[in-house]
C-alpha cells in the first residue's frame, strides 16, 4: 500500500503514494494478515497518543480484529484529528464515570488531599 497512492474505502478521499493512511477520515486498509496472508479489512481509527514528540493513530482492523500503530503526518486533516482526540476523551471519561460508579470508595478525592 506504500508504494502507490489509494482511494479511500471509507470515505473516497485520495491517499498519496507515501501514505499508509487516509489524510481525509484518517482510515486505512489491513494489507498483512495473520501468517503471511492478506487481510484487506478496512482499518479504523480509535485514538490519538503520543510516542515522545510523535503523534501515532492507533487502528483496529475490522476484518480481523488485529490493532496497530501509525505515524499522524502533517497532510491529515487537522479536524479529524481533533474529532478522534475528543471521542477518545469522552470513552475515558465514561468509564471512568462507569467505574466511580461500581466503586466510589477506590478514587481518592480532592478532600482527601487536602488533608
């Protein structure tokens, strides 16, 4: 998938040969399967981190289920980014909100700080 540009199963939008992911949606494509095989299922992307100064995309393949890691560059559409940044925010503050919830007694709280 490297070697040549691609459009977009996802959304239509045009990778350039350099590219291993969608700069539109952000979506890609499983090119290596399990065992040597060829997967093909569409990648999606489920959050945004950090690796040093790097910004890295995680994905999950939905054929398959395997997960990995690509660089963000510079050419990615900046509100997707910014999307895919509050969703995951919103998922970690719901369970969180979930756990609280089964089990208050295990958060510390800001009173118990100040004391």
């Amino acid at each position: 998938m490297k070697s040549h540009g691609f459009l977009c199963e996802h959304c239509g939008g045009e990778a350039k040969a350099a590219s291993d992911h969608c700069p539109v949606c952000l979506w890609s494509k499983h090119t290596h399967g399990a065992k040597g095989g060829v997967c093909q299922g569409q990648m999606q992307p489920l959050n945004i981190s950090l690796k040093e100064t790097v910004c890295m995309i995680t994905y999950r393949c939905l054929g398959c289920g395997h997960e990995s890691r690509r660089r963000a560059v510079v050419q990615d559409n900046f509100e997707a980014l910014t999307r895919l940044s509050i969703r995951m925010n919103e998922v970690c503050n719901e369970e969180a909100t979930q756990a609280f919830i089964k089990s208050p007694s295990s958060f510390i709280t800001m009173e118990m700080i100040k004391k």
